[in-house]
C-alpha cells in the first residue's frame, strides 16, 4: 500500500544509482505490458510521495495530517463499499488534498490569530491551487477533483462551488469529515486540541448540514471505539485532553 512508502524519513533516504538498460527487449509481449504496468504504477507512487514531502518541507504538522488522514480515510471508504478505482483516489486525495497550501504565504498559514476577511478568501484558494496542479499529471485527475471539493458542505453552503449532498464526490465528503476531526483534536503551537467528547459532539451537531451524515457515522464508529489510537495518531494523549 501507498502509505507504507511515507513511513520512512526523508533524513534516510539515498540519492539511488541510475538504473541499468533494461534487457526485456526480447521479452514476450505480456511479459513487457506487465513491466510497463509496473513502472508506471511506481512513479505514480513516487510522484505521490513526493509530493507529500513537499507539503512536510512546507509544514511539518500538514504532512504528517495529511498521512492520518490517509488511514482513516481508508477505513472509512472501505467500510462504506467504495470500489478500488474510488479508494485509490481516496488515497491519493486524503494525502494530498492540502498540496494547495504550498502556494499560500507562510505569514497566513502560521498565523496564530483569526484570519481577516481577505487572508481568509487566500487560504480557501488552496483547493484550486490543488486541484490546479493536480489535474496536469495524468492518472491524478479525478483526485483532483475529489480535492477541489473537500471543503464543500452538505447543505451546499461550501465552497468552491457550493454543491450539496450527492453533488460532491464521496471520496470529498470522506476528506471533509476526517479532515475537521483532526484538526479539532490536534494541537498546534498556538492552541490545544479540543477533547474528543468535544469533537464528537461538533461533528454530530453538523451532520447533515456541514457533514454527510453517513460520512460522519461510519468514521465514528471506529474513532469511538479506538480513542487512544486516534489521540496517539493526532499527537494528543487521551488524559491531557478530556
């Protein structure tokens, strides 16, 4: 799976050897489509990891956000019966759905006060951003999309394009709940994580406005049952927080 290429640091890794010509020449045919496949299936795992270390070099905590978000957002899709084609974009989506940000200045992304009406319009273009660069690689264009609707809401009061309900992909709808979770019960330097009786009750209070509903009872099903791994996962222990 693609998540266990994130596991390793960027410190260990090695600059590799350039590879050797490739001796497949008098291969059969099938033999060199496999290969092909291959390949192809590798860089865009590469591409993808890149990619996320790129947003650690932005922000370390959007990085590591990013890679939580990956695994719950699997468990979810899976529990919900998305089809691989829709979990592969699911991946891809909740790993690199904040990529936008490393287009949006440091001064607004840090800054450790409510952002004023304009800093704030910046910061929502993230998933454009994202989506914009995205959909240029090919293979990554409907996770692209799935991107640029992450922050749309359920009753159709989001953005970018204020759909609602079924009109927003469910791989968006999954990012979105996940992603709010998270970033309540995960601290930053400038505040504390809410509790996460207190992020329950927010998420269940816009379920069906904000949220999928479906979205936010599958996810709850097992973050409930799995406090202490959540709250190792997000960087809080449980005693600290409730």
């Amino acid at each position: 799976m693609l998540l266990a290429l994130l596991v390793a640091p960027m410190a260990n890794y090695q600059i590799p050897a350039p590879a050797e010509a490739s001796t497949s020449s008098g291969a059969p045919e099938s033999l060199r489509v496999k290969q092909l496949e291959e390949q192809v299936a590798a860089l865009r795992n590469s591409v993808i990891c890149a990619f996320n270390q790129l947003l650690d070099l932005k922000d370390l905590n959007t990085g590591v956000h990013s890679t939580r978000l990956a695994e719950w957002g699997m468990r979810v899709g899976q529990e919900l019966g998305l089809e691989e084609a829709e979990l592969q974009n699911l991946e891809v989506a909740a790993l690199l759905h904040d990529i936008g940000k490393v287009g949006i200045p440091d001064s607004i992304l840090r800054k450790p006060e409510r952002l004023d009406p304009d800093e704030y319009a910046l910061m929502k273009k993230h998933s454009e951003y994202g989506w914009a660069v995205l959909r240029m690689l090919p293979g990554f264009e409907r996770a692209a999309l799935d991107i640029l609707h992450h922050h749309e809401s359920f009753d159709g009061k989001g953005y970018p394009a204020g759909l609602k309900e079924t009109e927003i992909p469910i791989v968006s709808r999954i990012v979105c709940v996940i992603d709010a979770f998270d970033a309540m019960v995960s601290s930053r330097p400038y505040r504390k994580g809410l509790p996460f009786e207190e992020a329950v009750r927010r998420l269940n209070e816009a379920s069906g406005t904000q949220f999928d509903p479906v979205v936010v009872r599958s996810f709850l099903s097992f973050a409930e049952a799995e406090i202490s791994t959540v709250f190792a996962a997000a960087g809080t222990s449980v005693s600290s927080a409730l």
